[in-house]
C-alpha cells in the first residue's frame, strides 16, 4: 500500500495589471488645448511713456457722470451699473434738482425715486439702496460721504469699484477703479495685466507712477471707452499705436 500523495494546489494565476485605457482624443481631432503662458508686465520706462501721451493728449481727464457734491456723485456711481454714463445722466438731471442731499432723497422716497431712474436698468433694486444708502449717511455719518473705502463699501450697492470712484473724484485720492474698459486696456497695453479686476487694481496701484495716479483711471476709461475698444478698436488714431504689440491690434 503506497503513501498518500499530498493534494496538488492549482498554479496561481499571474497577477496582471489592467491595462490604462488610452486618452480620448479631443473632438474634431483637435489639439489638446496649452495652458496660456502669463503675460509679462511692461518696463517702468515703457509704462510712463504710455501715460505721458495719454497726459499729453488730455491734461485734465473727467469723469462723464454729472453731479454736484459727493453724495450726487456716489449715487451717480451706484445707478451706473450696467449702465451708460449719458443714460444715468438723463435720469439724474431731473432727480438732483429736487434732491441733492441724503436727506432731501429720503423724504422723496423710494417710489418716486424709482420713477426717476426707471429708465436705467435694475432700476427697483437701485433706487431700493439709494434709498438705504441715503438712510445710512444720515445714520451713521451726519448726512457726509464716508472718505475711507472700508466706510464706503458698507453701504448698499457700494462695491469696491464705486469706492475707488468716489475717492478719487470727490476726494483727490489715487484710487484705480477697475472697469470693463480699465481692465481691457491694462491687459492689451500690458499695463497691469490680471485675470480679474482686483488682480488689475493691485497691479496698477505698483505700475502707474505717481505722478499720473490720479487721473490713471480716467485715462484709461476714456481710451477704452472710443479709441481701444473692445470689438473694433480704433487703432489708427491711437496715441500709443507705435508701442502697442496686443494680438487685437489692426495696423
């Protein structure tokens, strides 16, 4: 009688990796697509050509909107949102004759400014913090624009741009507000350039020398708003046509 034989054990099966699917590509057969690499910022000596033509070719640059003391001026700035400056001016012409104070505004009341500006877009929503707005000054101080941006920003419908509007016009303070035209312009000029309009702000608070700092902003708002613009920019009659190298210039 032989010894019983162990029980023989199946070979293990090789351990196999699953193989990586490969990569879908793009639709259309298209290229991936390359991160974009970051624009690099103009040389001082660059940046303070570019001003002094703007300076040269306008001294003395305003702002379009129309008002006649610091509180008109801050509720101009609030009702301009997605608006025109000659479509705020219309309604507030009209509005300012009878109520150029917080206090004048308030006792107007909230219907009746509404029917003023109910030619401006978010007209509810706007004459609602006009109102708020003017209720606050009164409240907190004494009926007078705030001169700090902290101050401003608390108040209904007040935003860091409308701020840096308020300060610079109404208090001579270097201010940079950044809107859709400031931000076009600081990036195609390689000014400041940002992704968003803080990134810009921050930029050009370093870039612009000092002694073009107050009037930076309306500089660039008015070269953005009929020369550089966004669609069909006007580069035959651009001052800094010769310095610009934007992939969106036409000459």
């Amino acid at each position: 009688m032989t010894a019983s034989q162990p029980p023989v054990r199946p070979a293990a099966r090789a351990a196999t990796k699953p193989a990586r699917a490969a990569a879908a590509p793009p639709p259309g057969g298209a290229k991936p697509v390359r991160k974009a690499k970051a624009v690099k910022a103009r040389r001082p000596e660059e940046v303070r050509a570019i001003f002094g033509r703007f300076q040269a070719q306008e001294p003395e640059p305003k702002g379009e909107l129309e008002s006649v003391n610091p509180f008109t001026l801050l509720v101009a700035v609030v009702l301009s949102a997605q608006a025109t400056d000659a479509g705020v001016n219309k309604a507030t012409r009209p509005l300012f004759a009878v109520a150029d104070t917080p206090a004048k505004m308030l006792a107007l009341g909230e219907d009746k400014v509404r029917d003023f500006v109910k030619s401006i877009g978010l007209f509810r929503t706007k004459a609602k913090n006009v109102i708020a707005l003017s209720a606050m000054l009164i409240e907190r101080h004494g009926g007078d624009v705030p001169r700090t941006r902290d101050e401003l920003e608390q108040l209904p419908g007040v935003g860091r741009k409308t701020a840096n509007v308020v300060l610079n016009i109404a208090f001579g303070e270097v201010t940079h507000a950044v809107d859709t035209h400031v931000f076009r312009v600081s990036n195609r000029l390689r000014l400041a350039p940002g992704r968003t309009p803080l990134a810009v702000e921050l930029g050009l608070e370093k870039a612009v020398p000092a002694e073009f700092g107050r009037h930076a902003h309306h500089w660039l708002i008015l070269h953005g708003r009929y020369t550089c613009k966004a669609i069909k920019p006007g580069c035959g009659r651009c001052v800094v046509a010769d310095i610009c190298d934007s992939t969106d210039k036409r000459v």
